[in-house]
C-alpha cells in the first residue's frame, strides 16, 4: 500500500494574510511528477485537515498508521518533505522523517 501524503491548503494553512506561509502546491506537485513519486507515495493537496491551531499541516498515513507535522513555514520544510517522499519513494514506507520535520510532530486534538 502506496504512502499518502495529505498537504493541507485551506482556510488557515497557506493564507499569507493570516501570517502564514503560502504552500508551494504547484512546486509540490511538479516534483512528485518529475520524479514519479506517485506510485509509492500519493501527494493529495486538500482543504483543512482539521487542526487550525498549527499552520501550514501535513498527515501522512501508511495503511492505519498516521502521522501529523505542523508549522510547515519555511522553504525548506517543503524541500525536506520532498526529500523524505524520494527516501521512501525508493527505500520503502518504513523511512524515517528527517529531524528536522519529526519536531514538528504533533498528535491533533479530536
């Protein structure tokens, strides 16, 4: 079963005049197929996911496991996610988020 990333872009996440940082959607979505990542590892860009309070929030689920990162505000918060879609893309789901992302795990409050 492929890896889903879920990219949130809605009301809060990626509005700039609420101070966030805008989402690179189209950059996101030419690297996925650039590198054809979409076999491995889904990139859906989606309305809100839920917890407003973070900004800028990706879940990724692997089958029934689900992991939340939020905060996404710089450049190169995206650029790790897609270096991590590549790892996992060719090593397999079970590849670690790099440091720098794992710190922005959160469990949402449901």
């Amino acid at each position: 079963m492929p890896t889903q990333v879920y990219v949130c872009n809605a009301c809060c996440c990626g509005v700039e005049r609420k101070g966030n940082m805008a989402v690179p959607v189209e950059e996101l979505k030419t690297v996925w197929a650039e590198h054809d990542l979409s076999p491995e590892v889904k990139l859906t860009v989606c309305s809100c996911l839920g917890p407003c309070n973070m900004a800028n929030v990706c879940m990724f689920t692997n089958g029934s496991e689900k992991t939340w990162i939020g905060n996404l505000t710089t450049q190169n918060h995206y650029d790790l996610l897609v270096g991590w879609a590549r790892e996992v893309a060719s090593i397999g789901a079970g590849h670690p988020l790099p440091p720098t992302l794992d710190a922005l795990r959160f469990t949402p409050n449901r």
